[in-house]
C-alpha cells in the first residue's frame, strides 16, 4: 500500500478521471488491495466507479464486487452489460456470485448465468439459487476439496492440485464414501506429514461436524462459535456433502446481526451510516419518534382524568419524570438480558417456572431498594408521609411491572418468530410508561381520596 | 456426539461422580467434543467438574481449559496443583496459555512456568507476558510456520513438516528473509502446485498484510475484517516476524465488544447472564437503576420549583412524559449513530463543521415534523392555542438539544478514551429528561407570564 487514501488522493482520482488518465489510476491502483480500492469507489460517483472498474483487471473487479455493500452494489451494476457482469461472475466463488444474483432482476439473472464460460460455476449456480438466503444453503460455497475415503495419498494429493485451481483457501479437505456422503476430514497438514501409499480413511478423522443445509444462519453462527471452526460442510439430510461455510462469512452475518439488534435497540429503522443524506438519515429515525410522540400524548389524555386532582395537589406531578425514567430503565435491562439468552442459543437448565421464579426475586430485590431509598429521600426533602407512600408504593410496582413486561414481550415475539430485539428499544420504553403513570395516578388517587 | 446433553444426563453424571463410576463418564464423554464436556461441566458443581477433567486425556482437558469462560476458569484452577495446571498449559498453544496464566497469582504463574517441560513452549510464553492483554502483541500466538525466501520448495516442504507438528492450523505460511524480516507469504495450496526445486522467493507473494505488535486490538478487528484475513503476522516496528493471530480470537474480541456495547446501553453494569444468581444479577442493574432515580428525584425537585404554575394550569403537568420520551428517544438514536461510526473505524471525509451541520439539518427537519403534528394533535384535543404553542415549541427545542448532546457527548468520551457506547444507555437519557423539563418550564413560565 503505498498510496495512503486520503482527500487529496481522492481528489487526483477524480481529476485524473475527468481527463481520462488511465496512466495514474492503474499506477497508483496497481498494487492497492481490493478493500482499499472500495474504499476510494465510496468516494466517487457511479460512472467514476464505473470507468476505474474497467480499467483494473477482471479478478481485482470480481474481488470488490463481491465486497461491496449490498445497498450500493445493485445501483452501481446498473451501469454494467450482463456480459460484464457475467466476466466478473465466471471468477468468483459460487457464494458471492449467488449473492449478488440474487439482487438482480429474474431477466438478468438469467442472461448473466446463459452467458458464464465456467460450465462448472454455471451448475453450482444454479444449485445455489434454491436455498433461502439467511439458511446455511444460502451461505454456503460449492467450492470445496474432496477426496474419497478409499484412495492412497499419493492420489489425494493429484487430486488436490487439481481441485485446488478453484478453491481460494483449503482449510480442510472432506473425506467422503462412493456415495458421496460425508465421513470425515484430513488436514492437509496431515497429509503433508503422510507417507504416499496409505489409505486416505486410516489418516482421516471421522469426527467432523457438519451442518444440515437448511438450518438458521443463525445456528451456523453458535455452531461455528462453539466449535471454534474456521469452515463447516454443509450436507443434505441424507449426510451427502453439498458445499461448506468460511468463517468470513459467518464474521459478516455475525456483524449484520449486532449491528440489527442495535439499531432495533436504539429506535433506528433503517440501516443508516453517519455519512448517509440528510434525508435518509432522518427518514431512518422518524417512526420510531412519532410512535414516542403518540405515546407522549397518550399519557398527556391519561394524566388530563387526573387534571382536578393535580391542580388540588400538584406535587403528585413532581414525580411523573422518576416514575417513566424508572419503568423505562428496569423495562430495557430486562429485556437485555433476557435477549441476550434468545440470541445465543444457550442451554439454560431451569424452566419456565424457575426462570419467571429468578426474574421476581431480581425485581424484588432491586425494587425494595429503590423504593426505599426513594421513601427516604421524599420524605426527607417534602416532609409529606403520605407523598412518600404513594410514590415509592408506585415505584414498587413500576418496577415489579417493568421487570415482568422487559422480561415476557421478547419471550412472546420469539415465540411468533419476530426478532426479539425489537422489544429492547422505544417499544419498552413507551408502553412501560403508560403503565408506570396508569400505577403512579392509581395509587396517589386512592390514598388521598381526591 | 452420540449423548444428547440433557437435564438427565447431567443428573446421570452427577450419581456416576457419586460413586466414583469412572466407566460411565469416560465410555459417555469418550466422543464428546470439548465444548460439549464444557456444557456439561457449566452444570456440575466445582468438586465434580475437577473429578471429571482427572479422568478425561490431558489433550482434551488442555482444549477445555483453553475455551472456559474466563471467569469461571481462575476459580475452578484453584483446584489444581501448579503442576497439574503445567500438564496442561505444555499442551495448550502459546496464546491461550498466557491468557490463563495471566489470570493466576504471580507465584502460580512462576511455578507453572517453571515446571513446563515443553522448553519452547517456556520460552514463548515468557515472551508474551510481556504485552498488553488487548493489544495485538496480547492476542497473537508464537506457533506459526516460517520459512526462509532463499529455501527451495522441497526443503520448506520439509521444514513445514517438521514444524506442522506444532501448529494447530497452517493457513499461510510466512516468508521471512535472513534477519527473520517478513517479506512475503506462501500457501499451502501454492507449495503443493510447486516443482520441487524451485526457489520460495519466486513462488511467494510479497503483499502481505501484518500488524504492529503494539496496536490495540479494535485495530486488530478492523484490519483482518477489512481484508478478508483468516490470520494476520504480528511483526515489531523493525518488520521482524514475532507471532500470528488467528480468526477465532477476533470473533472472541468482536462478541465481547457486541456484548459490552449492548450492555453499556441498556444501564447493565457487570458481564450477565440469565443462568447468573439472583444476587449478581440484581447488583448488575443497581447502580444505572440509582443513577436514573436520583435523575428522577433532581427533576423533581426542578419541577417544585413550579410548583405554584402547576397548581394554576396543570394542563402543563400532562405533557411532562411527552417532553421526556421524545427527548430520550432523540438522544439515543443520535448517539447510536455516532458510536457506530467511532467503533467502526470508517473513513468519513467530512469535516467537523459539515458533519455538525448534517446533524443540525437532520434534527431541524425531525423537530419540525414531531412539533408540528403535536402542535396539531395538542390544540385538536384541547383547543387551547397557547399551551399548543409552548408544548411544541419546547418539543422542538428538546430534539435540536438532545440530538446534539446524544452526538457530541459520544464523541467528547471517545476523544478521552473512554468506551462511547456508555454515553448511549441511560446517561444520555437521565440528562436529557433534566434538559428538556428546563427547557418545557422554562417556555412555559414565560409564555403563560405565571
């Protein structure tokens, strides 16, 4: 990396675009890693990316379209012939190309496989196409290596050169029977350190953990964790081998998934990035602000039933903001913890009963001492017993309600198969506050009588 | 895995250790992969995970110890003898050895040490202690494969014969020049497809991306996510090659950090889990829970100072839980974005003021639609205009302020070094609720002259 990316860089590039100056893209290119190359694509416009993109060779292009941001990368191949495309296609792995596939209209879909040198790429392809895209099909490459578990060594090895042109990175080569079913693996490591006429099947490892090609993508993430597995065959229900899974991967589902509970989290519903338009940005964040503002108004006609009894004893509204903010608090650690458990699929042995048993306890607890300290502080600051009753009374439930609602909504929407997450955020926050105010205005309009 | 893991196998291995059935635990745990006997031992008591490790073969026992949690781990060691905890460290690669040894007392660590048989193994060790534990010295391992750029092929493939025997995966193979220098890489698949006699340097690849031993781990993440990398050499600031670090570290440092994030955010102070103890769980939400009520009590006490306004139009009170949600629903998605673009590393080449200015522009036309629909909402169901105009007015101003205090506050903590994603959960917030009801009453009090 010689050249370093910066403003002024960029500022060349394009200079050297507008007067069509092949000789300082290719120079100042030639060497930079694919990775870096997108990052200077970001930086132009679609027909700049365009013209660096049909300057660079045909292998570097394959490299940084299938490393692309899929929002940006079905505009920008708009402004390709599925003839280019196809160029492209014929050299990459059989997952990217699937991917970006799968962006595509069914017309160009079509041209572009009609129209793939690599007979070979084309079938794999069109297998590939079959599976949903976030099941372990959908994530999985055909190119592998294989060998039979009957052959010699010496065998292998011939068959590994000849395989290997295809696939980018061996890992581990899969032992299979004469049905094609997996039934173990060999490190080329050990196949190094073999002699030539042993059998495959007496240096191979029986144990070999594969996946079923239509589990979550999820369950391929925990299994590969688990395992500590930097690749993962992928087989039918028969056990025949259909492709495997790079943890690169897996890295980028793992990514997508941390970057979707947060942004359900925090209200946002697109995924946004900070130097996204003004516009988009905005429009990213506005549901979630106008079903606050609903929210915020709903408790407004709420309180307004208790209009008389404010204007009698206004210090009850004092506390409106303890009560919401404490209900909004409990409401979003619940739910944290209880989607952390969800999302990594861990082996919990409690049930139902002893889990819902341990999350009263903790409410419990952790309500007594706020409560108590709010009792202490009320009453020392406002000399009004009864104030302090009521508020730390509805402060008791507010937590209790809090705790029980964070907990019990994310178990619900995983149960109908909604991401749980979704509950961590505003959604929390706004209906714990209807009900925090609906206890708070419950317990002050009893205890005074009003 | 033959054995399912269920809740009566592990009462099942809870009789056998009972009495002493040596028979059933190894005949069931024979084809268990570690990370299933780690499931199993999570179930057990102390005593008994310790019974089980004896029985198991120190290999397996070594991979156990290796993956544990890490807090679990330094408690569950102190039922081993330095000696014991020597066995299986002379097994382990060098990384995760330094990583348990530097969870023990120094006088454990000198004595393991000292008794380590494996000489190297010593000596790598002892090399490694030396950094940081998250910087990319502290992640790497020693064990790697290196050859000399003047080597022919058939002698490398010797000299990785003689050095795979220690390394658990290959990947690639490092080209290293007379000084131990790293100038190049070399596959396995390319060594494979070689002549023998060729020269390695006229095979190797000289593009190859390393780290400096003294970057932070984040560092780490980001550049082997970038490039696609399964292993990345760590060299020191001459270039000289020291160690590797492997793809399933950094899916370990990406999940703390997804972990952490989230629990910054949703106010939890301490690493929970749903199976954790009533006590530790509880503790882990108390201090954000105290942080947000003495909020909650501040704004109290704020609000009594209008206490006599409140008395004459209560009408004001109703839409204090408005004004709050909004302003905490606008902080924490200003600050979500932020942080997103702190911890992602991305090059932004914008400037300061165009970045501050893009984030008014937003807030601006957020704060205009949010107001004027309350606005519309607020004088539709009460029909008074003034009260229309000062609680929408006063919403407009909550979201310009909480939009830049949820996105600079982020960027103040990041510029001295602290974790941004603290600023995300209830801080941001707790002082919102306080800014905005300063800013509602402060409008109101001089709309209404009260």
């Amino acid at each position: 990396m010689q050249v370093e990316i910066t403003r002024e860089y960029i500022e060349q590039v394009e200079e050297a675009i507008a007067r069509q100056d092949k000789g300082f893209i290719l120079s100042t290119m030639a060497d930079m890693h694919p990775a870096d190359v997108i990052t200077v694509l970001y930086e132009l416009d679609t027909n700049e990316s365009k013209y660096v993109m049909d300057l660079l060779p045909p292998e570097v292009g394959a490299e940084i379209l299938s490393d692309l941001d899929y929002d940006i990368r079905s505009d920008f191949l708009s402004y390709f012939t599925s003839a280019e495309i196809a160029r492209y296609i014929n050299l990459m792995d059989s997952d990217d190309a699937v991917d970006i596939l799968n962006e595509e209209s069914v017309q160009v879909r079509e041209e572009v496989i009609g129209l793939l040198e690599n007979e070979e790429k084309a079938s794999y392809i069109l297998d590939l196409l079959r599976y949903e895209e976030d099941c372990a099909g959908g994530l999985m490459a055909k190119e592998l290596i294989k060998v039979n578990q009957n052959w010699r060594v010496r065998q292998c090895i011939e068959e590994i050169r000849r395989q290997a042109e295809d696939v980018e990175r061996i890992y581990t080569v899969y032992v299979v029977d004469n049905r094609d079913v997996l039934v173990g693996r060999v490190s080329v490591k050990a196949l190094l350190l073999s002699r030539d006429d042993k059998l495959v099947k007496d240096i191979s490892n029986p144990d070999v953990i594969s996946i079923e090609s239509f589990r979550d993508e999820n369950e391929v993430v925990s299994v590969m964790r688990k395992y500590d597995l930097e690749a993962i065959p992928v087989v039918n229900v028969q056990g025949r081998l259909l492709g495997r899974i790079t943890i690169d991967d897996v890295v980028d589902v793992m990514q997508e998934q941390a970057e979707l509970s947060r942004q359900l989290m925090t209200g946002i519903t697109e995924n946004v990035e900070e130097d996204d338009s003004v516009f988009r940005i905005s429009r990213s964040r506005l549901p979630w602000l106008i079903i606050g503002m609903v929210g915020g108004l709903l408790a407004a006609q709420f309180m307004g039933l208790f209009e008389a009894d404010i204007a009698v004893l206004p210090a009850v509204a004092l506390f409106v903001p303890l009560i919401t903010a404490t209900g909004g608090n409990v409401g979003i650690q619940s739910s944290s913890i209880i989607i952390q458990t969800l999302s990594s699929n861990a082996v919990i042995f409690e049930n139902f009963a002893q889990r819902i048993l341990k999350l009263v306890m903790v409410a419990l607890l952790n309500a007594l001492i706020i409560s108590a300290l709010v009792f202490a502080f009320t009453y020392l600051f406002r000399q009004e017993l009864r104030l302090a009753i009521v508020v730390s009374a509805a402060l008791f439930s507010v937590v209790m309600v809090a705790s029980l609602m964070g907990t019990v909504t994310p178990m619900i929407l995983d149960k109908f198969g909604i991401n749980p997450a979704v509950a961590a955020g505003p959604f929390i926050t706004t209906a714990n506050d209807l009900l925090g105010l609906a206890i708070y205005f419950g317990i002050a309009h009893l205890l005074y009588n009003l």
